[in-house]
C-alpha cells in the first residue's frame, strides 16, 4: 500500500512540475515559428523525395499522403502567421458568402490582437507537433524510399515539376495502376469496371491519361480506346468489336491474350440502355480486358465491379502551396511578405481551380509589379463580390453546373461579359486566338459572341480549354471552328 500511495504521489509531483514548467516558460511566438521552420524542412526532404519515386505500397503512400497534409497545413499556418501584418487597405474587404468560406486568415484578423496572438501560437504549436510525430513515425519509411525506382531527375525549382506534373494524386494514381494489374481468379469471365466520380476540372482525364501513360499500364495491354460523350454510336460500337480506330496502340509489347483497356468519358449521366448497349459489345474483348468510366454523377457507381474512386478537389493549405510554387517559381517568398500577403488573398479567390492557378501565377509572376498584384487582388475581390450579390454563387460554381457566369473586364470602363460553357480541346485541335487573360486584363476588347483560349495543359491528356463569350453590346458574329467540341466532363 504505501508503494502504491508513493507511486501515486510521485507521478503527481512529475505532473504538477510539468505543469510550472510549461506555465511559467511558454514558448514565444519566434521560437514556434523558428522550430516549426526547421521541422518543415524535414518534411519537405521527405515529400519531395517521394515524388521522384515510383511508390507501389498503398500503406507508405497511405502515410506519405498524411504527411504530405500536415506539411501544407503547416506553411499555411506559418504562412499566414509571417504575412498577417501586411494587411494594408488594397487586401480588406473580404468576400463573405456560402461559396467563399472564411480562411484562417480573415478568421484570425477579426479577432482582438491578444486572443489572435494566443490563437497563433497554438496553431504553430500544434502544426509543429503533428509534424514531429509523424516524422519519428517516417524514421523507416524514409529508408524504404530508397528502395523505389526513380522516375525523373529533380529540376533546379520546384515550380518547374509543380507546372508540368500531376499535383498531389499519386495515391490515387497507384490506386489505379493496381486495379488495371489485379487479375481475377481463374475462370472469372465478368468484365471489370472502375468508376471515377468528381466535380468538373477536378482532374478525372488528367489521373486517367497519366496512369495510360504508365510503362506498367502498357505492358500489361495491346490497346486503349477512348470514347467521349452522352451516347455511344454505332461507330463507337464497331470500333470496340473490331479494335480499330484506338487512341493508344502497344506496338512494342504485345501481350500475348490482347487485353483491352476501355476508358469512358462521360460528359453527363450514362442511362441504362447506353450502357447495356456499350457492355454488350464489350463481351466480345478479350479476358482480362479492364474499363475505365468516369463522370461527374454518382449514378455511374451502380455500373462498377469495385469500390468507386472519389476524386475532391484540393485543401485550400494543399492549393496555397501549389499556388506560391508556381507563382513565385524560383523567387523566395519569405523576401518579398507583401507579395506573398496578396498571393494568399488572390488563391482564396480561385476557389481552388487548377486552371485558375496555372494561368492566374503565369501572369503574376510575368508582372512583378506590387501595384499590378493589388489590382489584380481589388479586381477579382469586386467580381466576386458582385458575382455573389446578384448570382448567388462564385463564377466557378455556376461554370461547372453548365450556367452562364457574368464577368467584367479590369480595364476601365470594365464592360459586362457572359460566359458559357468551358469546353476541352485535344492536343491537335485548333483552338481560338483569343486569350483569355489578354482580354480580362489585357486591352484586347472582342465585340458580340466569340470564343476564347482558357487554358493550354502542360501536362497529358494535354487538352487546351476554350470558353464560349457573349458581349452584350453586340457587334459582329465572330466565324465559329466548325470542329466538334467536347464539353469537361
């Protein structure tokens, strides 16, 4: 008994000088920032290594992922800690709806300075735990890193792979590549499906052309078609039961059985009797052949043979990292904090659109003027704001539900432009001249309905995205390309 009441009164002795310690030497906010700097550094060793490795083991990847996570979530707190005090009158005025959500930083600035202080200070506390733990837990994964295959050699910037790689899917990626691999038990004859389900520009094609550009996914079939659209025609059809007319032929392995891989393209719902009609001529590819089929409707989970595969758009702490890699590609942003206040500002804008960032940071980073960065800031705030007030949502969010979206040109007087739909344009197609920066921000000034260049990808399947516009104080038609176009799906 008096062991046992010793024992109690020790470990309330340790507790309770823990406890004096901790109260009586709290770390300053430069000290958490200092140690939170470093440990991201060592994340950030992590991470990029693992970028440059071809990772097959869903467990490591399962724990890069959230290591990956905490590492974004960290600069974005950081971040947010080290620009707080630069927000000057060209970065107030917030856009406050149901589709723009409150950041951390608008959050933390409308509350009394020492509440905030307090509230910081544990955010980069617990960013700095998290980021320990998870890197004491990472002691043997960063040894089995090693053991993976490179797949390219690291640039001298980080925004050179940022800007022609696929951004923070890899674990879906291999999620993929295993289930086009896996083969059935024998005698199986059922035709596997994979559905793939997300928002619009959420990055579906992209997983789905990288994983077909895999040298494992190439080896393992002869051939791959694509097939795009609401209906099938009969051409789509015969060209599945005669295997010609394929967007991707192995010409350099070809397996032995001919396994064919079919990937679907949906640009709205699949009804059943499309589907009957595409599944029945599916039966006469060979066994072992996989099907692809993505969308933006969850209807198309009922097609599959396995678990669909859910495709979400970035964290906003996952987009701001992106968003400062691009933006200030190999300029430090911790020597220009002004630059960087209104780089957050600008990416909360974007409502994390991939499009948005690639060709919102080529322009910023093309004008490195502070006065041109505010007027991109006040410009995009005022749309927005003025977009939600009479629309009732953010442009983007009426875009991807296949609704005109009403924009505004910078230059003044700014003139009142109605977008439609965003369409997506293979790699050989021609596409409008007309950018779509030059006439937001630009002096270019089209008159009546025209089309205009969004986007040109980088990265495969390499499409380039055009919009629909409509200038209501009328004018001359402008000459349509009279090549099919493909809405994003």
């Amino acid at each position: 008994m008096e062991t046992l009441v010793s024992a109690v009164l020790g470990e309330l002795a340790i507790r309770s000088i823990n406890f004096f310690i901790r109260s009586t030497f709290k770390p300053t906010s430069p000290d958490v920032e200092d140690r939170l700097r470093r440990i991201l550094l060592r994340a950030q060793v992590i991470v990029d290594e693992a970028m440059e490795r071809q990772i097959t083991n869903q467990t490591v990847l399962q724990q890069l992922h959230m290591l990956r996570d905490a590492m974004h979530r960290g600069y974005y707190i950081l971040d947010t800690f080290r620009y707080q005090s630069h927000n000057n009158e060209e970065a107030k005025g917030q856009v406050l709806s149901h589709s723009l959500s409150l950041s951390k930083v608008n959050f933390l600035q409308g509350m009394c300075l020492p509440r905030k202080n307090t509230l910081i200070l544990e955010q980069l506390q617990k960013s700095f735990d998290d980021l320990s733990s998870m890197i004491l837990d990472a002691q043997e994964l960063v040894v089995f890193l090693t053991s993976y295959p490179r797949l390219y050699r690291q640039p001298y910037s980080m925004h050179l792979l940022l800007g022609n790689c696929m951004f923070g899917r890899q674990m879906e990626s291999e999620l993929v590549v295993n289930f086009l691999l896996r083969t059935r038990s024998y005698g199986s004859k059922e035709l596997e499906v994979l559905p793939i389900v997300g928002p619009g520009l959420v990055g579906k094609s992209t997983l789905v052309a990288h994983v077909c550009e895999d040298e494992r996914v190439r080896d393992h079939f002869s051939e791959i078609l694509f097939l795009h659209g609401h209906d099938f025609t009969g051409d789509d059809l015969a060209a599945l039961r005669e295997g010609h007319a394929m967007e991707y032929q192995n010409r350099v392995n070809l397996n032995r059985d001919r396994r064919l891989l079919v990937v679907v393209e949906l640009v709205g719902d699949l009804n059943k009797d499309a589907w009957n009609r595409l599944y029945s001529a599916m039966q006469h590819v060979p066994s072992g052949s996989k099907v692809i089929v993505t969308s933006r409707s969850d209807k198309i989970t009922k097609f599959g043979t396995t678990q669909a595969l859910r495709m979400k758009y970035l964290s906003c702490e996952a987009y701001w990292y992106f968003f400062k890699t691009l933006t200030f590609g190999s300029t430090d942003p911790e020597t220009h904090p002004r630059f960087a206040h209104l780089a957050m500002e600008i990416a909360e804008m974007l409502n994390g659109c991939f499009i948005g960032a690639n060709m919102t940071s080529c322009m910023l980073r093309d004008n490195f003027d502070i006065r041109f960065w505010c007027k991109v800031l006040a410009f995009l705030r005022g749309l927005m704001q003025k977009h939600v007030s009479r629309f009732g949502g953010h442009p983007l969010e009426v875009i991807n539900q296949n609704r005109p979206a009403h924009l505004w040109r910078m230059a003044a007087p700014s003139e009142h432009l109605v977008l439609y739909h965003l369409y997506q344009h293979p790699s050989h197609e021609e596409v409008p001249e007309i950018k779509i920066l030059d006439m937001l921000f630009g002096s270019v000034k089209p008159r009546g309905k025209f089309d205009v260049l969004v986007w040109r990808s980088r990265i495969p399947p390499y499409y380039s995205y055009s919009n629909t516009w409509w200038d209501s104080r009328g004018g001359a038609k402008r000459k349509r390309s009279k090549k099919s176009r493909v809405m994003v799906c």
